[in-house]
C-alpha cells in the first residue's frame, strides 16, 4: 500500500484526531453511565460497538477526505454494527442482575473478525472502484492492517511505561504532580486515544519498515512449518497404535485439535506466497507440508466427533455452538487445503487463493450471523436444554437453573420461568425448589462453566467417589444433597471424568466447638497437597466457610500428608498468639520462623 506513504498533512491529521475522539468518546461514556441515554444498556452497547469498529475502520482505510464512498460505506456499516449491538443488549435487559460476558464477548469477538476480513476488500473498492479484488491486493491490505493494528498497540503500551517512569522518578522527590495527572480518567483516555492514532499513522506511513518486519515474520513461518508439519504427521501416524480412548479422555481434544489445524493454517498461508514462483521449500520438504495439508481434514473431523458426542450426551450450550461453528470453519478451510495439496501442476499451493478467497466470506458470514437472530445461539441453548430438562426433571441441577437465570439473557429467565409451569418440572418437589430459588436469586454465584451438566447425578455414584475418614462419620443427609444439587462447589469430585490420582476425602468433626459437626471436603493428589473446603451449617442451610492447605513452616507439603488424611489423623492446636484489636482494628501477629529453621540446621 505505497499510497499511505503519501498521506496529505489534513488526512494524517485526521488519523489522529478520530482515534482522539475515540478515547473521548469512550470517557464520556464512563463518566455519564448513570445519565441518560448512557445508564440504558441498550444506549451503552450501541456506543462502544460503534466507536470500537467503525472509526478505527476509518482511521485504517482513509486516503482522501473527499471521497464520498468512505463516508457511504462507513454509514452503511454504522447501521450494521449498530443492529447487532442493539440485538445483544436487548438480549440483556429487562430482567436485573444477568451475567452479560457470555453475550458480550462473542459480540466482540465477532465485529473484530468482521471488520478485519471487510476490512480488504472495502479498501480496494475504495481504491480500484470496484469489488473484484484480486488475492494479491486482498493479502497484502490484510498484512497491512494487522501490523498496523500491532504496532499501535506497541507504541502505545511503550509510551505508557515512559509515562509512568516519569511519574514514578518525580514521585520520589515528592512531586506527586505527574503522578496524579497521568492516572486521572481524562488524562488516561484521551492519551491513549492519541498514541493509538499516532501509532495507526506510523503504521500507515512507514510503508519500508512495515514490508521489512513482515518479510521476518514469514522468515520465522518458514521456518517453524516443517517442525509444525512433521508434528501433525507423526500425531495421525501414531493415532492406529495408541486408539482414540486416550485422546477422549483428555477432555480437552477438540480444542488441542483445532489450535494445531489453526496454527497449520496460519503458517501455510504466510509462507505460500502469491507472487513468488519459487518454492520455499526443497521438495521432500514441501511433501512433509503437503502431507500435514491432507492430515488436516482428520483434525477436523475428530475435533467436529468429539463436540458432537457432547452435544448429543448434554444438549447445546453456548460454548459448545461457538465451538462447533469455529470448527466447522476449520473444517472448511482443512478440505481446501488438502484439495490444494493434492493439485501439483501449476505453482506449489496456488488452490491456496481460492480456498482463502471462498472462506473468508463464509467466515465473514457466520461472525455476522451468528450474534444475530438469524442462527442466534441463545435461541438455539434454550430449545435444546428446555427439552432435556423436561424430559427428565433430575437434570435441574442448581448450576443449570443459574445458567438459564443468569448466563442466557432474558430470554433465559423466560424459559426457567415457563420450566416452572412444566408438568413433568411441576410435580418434581425438588426441581420445583431449584427452580424458585434460582428466580429468587439476585445475585450469580457460580463460576461460568457452560458444561455444568456433566458429571456425577446420583446419590450412589456420589458417595463411592468421596472417601469417608477412618475414624469418621458420614455427614449429614442433607449434606450430601447439597453438594448433589451443586448448592456447594465440590470441585472434581462431581467429575466422572477424574479419576486416579485424584480422590476426594470427607471428615466430619466440630472445629469450632460450637456443638455442631463441620464437614471439610479434601482433593488429594499426588503432584500436591490436600486442599480442603470447610462447610458449616446454619439454619437455611450447608454454607462453605472457607478453603484451608496443609503445609509445614517451610510451605511444603509433607509426603504423608494425603495418607494421614484419610486416615482421620486430624488434630487442632490453638493459636498461642491471639488475634490483637486495637479499636476496633484487627491486627494478625505473623510469626517469623527463621529463627526455628536455623536451629533445625544446626546440629
């Protein structure tokens, strides 16, 4: 893009200014959130997606000020990101206290995507005229872009650490001046604002040092792609000796698969390169990296099975839609590749351009459509989790009723609300109380964990995984349930999948002399020591008081220790220092033990 280069001195100025105005923007918004129209979240998501996408849209495309195709463009996208925001905070109003992260991150998420891959071929039209880009022009704005963005960020991170050593070297003199202005609001958005916009320029005027960082980035694809390729491939060769169980039982398949098909991908396409005859590689090489090519379909497929499986065991969940959409595309992109590999007439990997040019609209596609009601994930949770849950009421757990309370928007509390009113739900006494209390609640307190369907149901299953003290009774009855219906965390002990080193031990004993047993629930393991959680009982119920290790003077873990665990050899010494109060502030003597480890190595 060797037009940046010669940027007039109005349109470098305006590069500048419209990142200002958006760290201005971005602090009005902070500082009026509880002024209309700012304190209605419809209001605040329309506002941040806007000034995030489209002016730095603008800032990355602008050449002529007088162009009127930047302007129309420009307001066409307006009116796009505007209707999917205001789409998502609708999703998250009308009812208090929803978790708006697991609808917000995929927004964002999604526009970023959008914008980058638009991001092209909006600027060739705006240079050429017209849309049909060719792939040359399409790769080198996309590169452009990408390094440019990169290097905003570093100029404006490293000229933050000198604004801060400059604050912190007055600070020492006792000139607090500095210190204070640099962390005010005002000061901290509009800066920002600045640098990012003064890096954009760099970016887009250093058009020699841009090409040169880029040529070192592909120098390092080139060389780290036969290492990535002949890792592929000896994975797939080993995959006939050591089965597939093994992998499954990772947990963690699908997405170890696709970060190795991703960064496949990644690599293959910054070392082809469109307008270079000559190949990079020898060719026994270039077979090594056609052959991870023709692998990659396996990745795909096996990542798509593994989600599958769990789709059709525990219904959809928004990870498991996002998931299966990203691996989907992968899937597309893993058969182009392997279909370019297997064409060898021609330049090495050419059916590369074709693959790309085809993918980066279904990309495109699916990032705009999917945070719309068009695929609209959420609808798509709801239909599948409300039709597991009516057909067997066991499955209202506490972390499923929070998930439709809190995690899936309005529309998620609408459904725990029709759940309610379900004959099958309406005659199960317990889901019936799970339901209420999760409508009553006001606040989410259970991490996000969008499998929380999984694991150990029933009662049986639950106590052989949980290893009873020597010495100990059971806990109570209702201890049990609670840790059952989730309404106490216990961590792996309620995973089917942990087994092994990994036991959970339980003992009941009064620790607090109170005249009421307390329950610690402990994961031993042999790589560290036991971490427990102490639960205690009060009138509404089983609450956790709080976590405790088991270390010596040393923070070591004695080697006995799991063992003494489960053989009830649990003592209680009293603190010989109380706790000191000095009107009404705590203050906790820490008791330096130097002293006792010297005398302990002296003989």
């Amino acid at each position: 893009m060797q037009q940046d280069a010669t940027l007039s001195w109005p349109t470098r100025s305006m590069i500048v200014l419209i990142a200002l105005l958006q760290g201005l923007m971005l602090f009005a918004a902070q500082e009026l959130a509880d002024q209309w129209p700012f304190r209605d979240i419809g209001w605040r998501y329309c506002w941040y997606a806007w000034v995030l996408t489209v002016p730095t849209a603008v800032a990355l495309t602008l050449v002529d000020l007088k162009a009127w195709r930047l302007w129309l463009h420009a307001g066409l996208a307006s009116l796009l990101v505007l209707a999917l925001a205001a789409w998502t905070a609708w999703n998250l109003s009308g009812e208090t206290a929803l978790y708006a992260a697991v609808l917000q991150v995929p927004l964002s998420i999604c526009l970023a995507v959008a914008t980058f891959i638009a991001l092209p071929w909006w600027q060739f039209r705006l240079h050429a005229g017209h849309w049909r880009a060719d792939y040359g022009a399409l790769f080198e704005r996309a590169w452009q872009n990408g390094l440019t963005l990169m290097l905003a960020a570093v100029f404006t991170g490293l000229t933050w650490l000198l604004l801060w050593l400059w604050a912190a070297l007055f600070r020492m003199v006792k000139v607090d001046f500095f210190h204070v202005l640099f962390g005010s609001d005002a000061f901290i958005a509009l800066a920002t604002g600045m640098l990012a916009g003064f890096g954009v320029l760099i970016g887009r005027t250093q058009h020699r040092a841009m090409q040169i960082t880029r040529q070192v980035l592909f120098a390092i694809c080139r060389g780290l792609l036969p290492l990535l390729s002949f890792i592929a491939v000896l994975f797939v060769l080993s995959l006939p000796f050591t089965g597939l169980a093994p992998l499954w039982a990772t947990r963690s398949a699908a997405s170890l698969l696709l970060v190795l098909a991703v960064l496949l991908i990644s690599l293959a396409n910054a070392v082809y390169q469109h307008d270079d005859g000559t190949p990079p590689y020898p060719a026994w090489l270039r077979r090594l990296v056609e052959a991870s090519l023709l692998a990659l379909p396996i990745y795909a497929g096996l990542a798509l099975y593994a989600m599958s499986l769990r789709v059709s065991q525990y219904g959809w969940t928004l990870s498991r839609f996002w998931g299966v959409a990203v691996a989907v595309l992968i899937a597309g992109y893993a058969i182009g590749y392997a279909f370019a590999a297997l064409r060898r007439h021609g330049r090495w990997l050419h059916r590369l351009e074709t693959v790309n040019r085809w993918m980066c609209w279904a990309v495109l596609a699916t990032a705009l459509l999917a945070i719309s009601p068009v695929i609209d994930s959420v609808r798509i949770t709801l239909a599948s989790q409300m039709k597991r849950l009516r057909a067997d009421p066991a499955l209202m757990t506490a972390d499923a009723a929070n998930q439709l309370r809190f995690e899936l928007g309005r529309r998620g509390v609408q459904a725990l609300r029709t759940l309610q009113k379900a004959p099958s739900l309406a005659a199960d006494t317990r889901a019936s109380s799970i339901i209420v209390q999760a409508l009553a609640r006001q606040k989410r307190e259970s991490r996000w964990d969008n499998d929380i369907d999984d694991g150990v149901r029933d009662l049986a299953s639950l106590k052989s995984r949980i290893v009873q003290a020597k010495g100990t009774a059971s806990p109570a009855d209702d201890w049990w349930q609670a840790i059952l219906d989730r309404r106490l965390h216990a961590g792996d002990c309620l995973d089917d999948d942990k087994t092994g080193d990994n036991r959970c031990v339980t003992l009941r004993r009064d620790l607090d002399g109170d005249g009421e047993d307390d329950v610690l629930l402990c994961m031993t393991s042999l790589y560290s020591g036991p971490r427990c959680q102490l639960h205690v009982r009060e009138p509404a119920g089983w609450r956790k008081e709080g976590d405790v290790s088991f270390q010596d003077v040393d923070q070591r873990t004695p080697d006995g220790a799991p063992q003494a665990l489960r053989d009830g050899r649990l003592t209680m010494q009293q603190p010989r220092w109380p706790t000191l109060l000095l009107d009404g502030a705590a203050g906790q003597l820490e008791i330096d033990r130097s002293n006792d480890r010297a005398e302990a190595a002296t003989p």
